[in-house]
C-alpha cells in the first residue's frame, strides 16, 4: 500500500545576523543553513494497517505525512501509494486518501458543517445516496447528528474534531493520515475518537497511519509502530517490541505510617511517588527476588507491579539514540 525508500526532506532557511548592521549585511551576502526534517527514512505499510507513528516534536512526523499526502516534495528518495506518486498530484491519488491536522480546520467556520459536507460530495464527485448512506454512518458512530446544522465555531472542540474526521471520511477514502487527531481534547472525547477510529478500521480495513503524543492512543490503536527522531528512523516495528532492552516492570509500595524510606534504601535508587508511595523499576526476572526483599525490609500497606509507561520507554528510545 505505502512504500517509502531513502525519504529525505532538507530545508533551506536564512540565518540573520542580529543587529542592524547585521541585517544590512544579509541584503547582499546571505547565510543559509540546511536541516534534513527527514533523512534517509524507509518503511513499508500493508494494506489495512493501523500504524503508529512516533516521535518528539520536531523529528519529523508531519513532514513525512505531508511528503504521503503530496504537499511537500521529499529532496531525494522515493514514495508510492498503492502505485501512485503523491507529489504528481494526480486526482485519482487525492480521491484515495485523506489527511486530518489536528491543529488545521478543513470545515467553514461561520457555517453548518453540514453544509461544508455538501461541498465536498461535489468536490469528490460522490453520488447522493452513497453520500446519505456515508454520513448516516459516519454522524451515528461518533454520536454528532443532532449537530450537524450547528455553526462550526459554536461547537466545542471535540464536536469540531469529530466533524472533521467525518469530512475527512465522507468519499470513502483507502488512505487515512492523522496528525494529532485527539490533540487538546479532553478524556471523554480523546477515548471516543480511538473507539471511533479502532471500529472504522475494522469495519473498512482503511490504511491507517497516526501520529500522536498521546500514547493512550497509540497503545489503544496500534500494534505497529515506527519512531523517528531527528529526522532518521530509530525503530520500526510491534509495540511490544519498542524497548528492545530487558523486559522491565515498575514497584510501587507504600510504606506502613512510621517507616523511614531508608528500609528499602538496599534495594536500590527509588523514585518519590505522591502520598509516600515509593518506586522501584526493575528487570522483570527479578520482580519475585524483589518483592521479597520489600516485605522483608519492613511493613508496607499498599503494593502493585506493573508495566513501564510507553512514554517512559520513548523517552530511553531518544536518549539512546542522542
């Protein structure tokens, strides 16, 4: 479906020299300097994939996005999607793949989006009824039909959100790229979105690839992930795979009322939880080994193992590939 070979995307921007005189200067001999947003990446996408694709902010996830969807041009390397060259601009390409920003507007502002729907049917050439049938599914899975004639600017944040997946959807798209789909909403709409997003791919085995610094999302949504940092490719494959160090696990304990820290002080360095609690991070062969040096190193009310945050697995990613 997607195959990227040795992408590269470098930017060229002026570099002023401060001051005045320094500004006069740049009238006649200019600095420039170049940064590769995405360097000498490759990777393959299945037909029906939902991939996650991660990164800090400014690795280079929405340029690679953008260079999918044709509205950028890679310096070097090679893209096709499903046999097509995005940055031809061909319209059956357009027809077949659609992109959500989460932080863009595709809808109008001042009108229903009902009405921005309308204007895209005509733009894609989607017949009436296969129209109707889409946005009857669509308005009943994310729950926003009695919105639909709603100002656009009058909804809250993730009303417009899930509008703008609909607009995204309505011509039936193979193709789905998200860029921060749930960024800024709150909990209640960022879980109805993955629900939404999760049952869409089932449903329609739509190509699907997010990008997201929410790892619920990526954790709920993707099996697969890629991670970029500073414009290269540090990883690529199951999420479950993502630390390819020893298997590690988090204890936390809280101690009995009256029990110094310094009990567990043996055990190793601990981190300072909210209310006492204390927090060991551990290989996962030695979880037993531990747990019985907690207990027997004092008394303790409270006590959970548990798996290392995602984040805290990117976090080791990027600091090794530094």
């Amino acid at each position: 479906m997607i195959e990227a070979r040795k992408l590269t995307r470098v930017f060229r921007t002026y570099r002023k020299r401060p001051g005045f005189l320094g500004g006069v200067r740049g009238l006649f001999q200019r600095e420039y300097e170049e940064l590769a947003a995405a360097n000498d990446i490759s990777f393959s996408i299945r037909p029906g994939e939902f991939v996650g694709f991660l990164g800090p902010n400014g690795a280079g996830k929405t340029t690679v996005l953008k260079m999918l969807s044709g509205l950028i041009f890679p310096t070097s390397g090679q893209v096709t999607v499903e046999g097509f060259i995005p940055s031809e601009r061909k319209s059956d390409y357009r027809r077949i793949f659609a992109l959500v920003l989460g932080q863009k507007n595709q809808l109008w502002w001042d009108l229903p989006a009902a009405e921005s729907f309308n204007l895209l049917r005509h733009i894609y050439g989607v017949p009436r009824d296969v129209f109707g049938a889409r946005l009857d599914e669509l308005t009943a899975l994310l729950a926003v039909r009695d919105k639909l004639n709603v100002m656009v600017r009058e909804l809250s944040l993730g009303e417009r959100m899930k509008m703008e997946l609909i607009a995204a959807l309505l011509h039936g798209p193979r193709i789905l790229f998200l860029d921060e789909p749930t960024i800024g909403l709150d909990v209640i709409s960022q879980r109805a979105v993955r629900e939404f997003l999760r049952d869409y791919n089932r449903r329609h085995r739509t190509t699907i690839l997010l990008t997201s610094h929410y790892m619920a999302d990526i954790k709920a949504l993707c099996e697969r992930v890629i991670v970029i940092h500073k414009g290269r490719k540090i990883h690529d494959g199951d999420l479950t795979r993502l630390d390819s160090g020893p298997a590690r696990k988090l204890v936390r304990f809280r101690p009995q009322p009256g029990q110094s820290p310094e009990a567990w002080a043996a055990l190793g360095p601990t981190a300072d939880a909210k209310d006492g609690e204390l927090v060991l991070t551990v290989d996962a062969d030695r979880v037993v080994a531990v747990c019985q040096q907690i207990f027997a190193a004092g008394a303790v009310q409270d006590f959970t193992v548990e798996e290392v945050p995602l984040e805290d697995v990117i976090h080791r990613l990027f600091s090794a590939a530094d």
